[in-house]
C-alpha cells in the first residue's frame, strides 16, 4: 500500500494569477519611461534656440579674411624724421668718484664684509656679488690714479725725513 504524502508538492500557496491585458501595458509603459532618461545630456543643437543665440552674438569671431579697417595713404606721403630715443639705462651715469663714494659707502657691502673678517662663510651667491664690488672698487681707483696704501707711504716718506733731518743734525 501506498503511504499518503503530508507535504505539498509546491511551494506556492495557490495558483498563481494571471495579470489582466492592462496591467502588462501599465508596466511596460513605466519600463519604456524609465528606459528613455538613460544616457548623455541632449547636445547644444537640441538645446533651445534662445540660449544659443545669446551665446553666439557675445563669443561671435571675426572672420580672419576679413583685415584690417584703418585707412591706408596711397600715395607718398612725407612723415616728420622721429628720433628713435635710447632706453634709459637703470642707473642714471655717475662720475667715477661719485660711483666710489656710493660703493663704500655700502651698507650691504660692508656688513658681508664684516662677516668675512670674523670668518662666516658666505653663500656663493653674496661672495660672487661682494667679488664684482671689490674689482669695481679696484677698476675706480685705478681709473682714479688712487692707491690703497697712498696714507701708509705717506706715513713712511714723513718718517724717513724725519730720520734724514736728525742723522744730518737738523732740526
């Protein structure tokens, strides 16, 4: 004999009912809308016409066959002979004693040079610069016919005539 099944064969309570004509149509309506808003942005040809007309009259270009509009002279005119002036040079010109004066009287200059005489190392860049002021210095003074021993030699000379005037028994 056979023995009788307690469970159900399927797992479905009841049988499953059928969607009517209408509601298939409903949801595929909903699918086709969802559907339709994938994708880029429409471009600038199917954007309204008022936004791109405002635009093209602003970033309008010029067309670049077209020259220039200023009048040309055609026949030979005379023009005023115009001078071409020389660009100033950032340093006004100074005599050589004046350009002296102002280099040792340098701020600047005589600090890194302090710094030199108390043995700090400079940076290549300020030692380069305090080089090029010192041979400009040298080139003045040659220029001016100046020494930097003039005051010692002078010194010297005052004493060996001193000397030359007490051997001879002058006074």
């Amino acid at each position: 004999m056979k023995k009788p099944t307690s469970a159900p064969r399927s797992t479905a309570p009841g049988k499953a009912r059928r969607k009517t004509r209408e509601e298939l149509d409903q949801e595929a309506r909903d699918r086709k809308r969802t559907k339709k808003h994938r994708g880029h942005s429409a471009g600038s040809r199917a954007s309204g016409g008022e936004a791109g007309a405002g635009g093209k009259k602003q970033g309008q270009q010029k067309d670049p066959r077209i020259g220039s509009k200023t009048p040309i002279q055609l026949g030979a005119v005379e023009r005023p002979v115009t001078r071409q002036q020389k660009p100033k040079s950032e340093k006004p010109m100074l005599s050589p004693q004046a350009e002296l004066d102002l280099l040792e009287n340098d701020e600047r200059l005589d600090a890194l040079l302090e710094r030199l005489e108390k043995g700090e190392a400079l940076s290549a860049e300020e030692q380069t610069w305090v080089d090029a002021k010192l041979d400009r210095i040298d080139a003045l003074m040659q220029e001016l016919g100046l020494s930097y021993d003039d005051d010692e030699d002078e010194e010297e000379d005052e004493g060996k005539e001193d000397m030359m005037r007490l051997l001879k028994g002058g006074n």
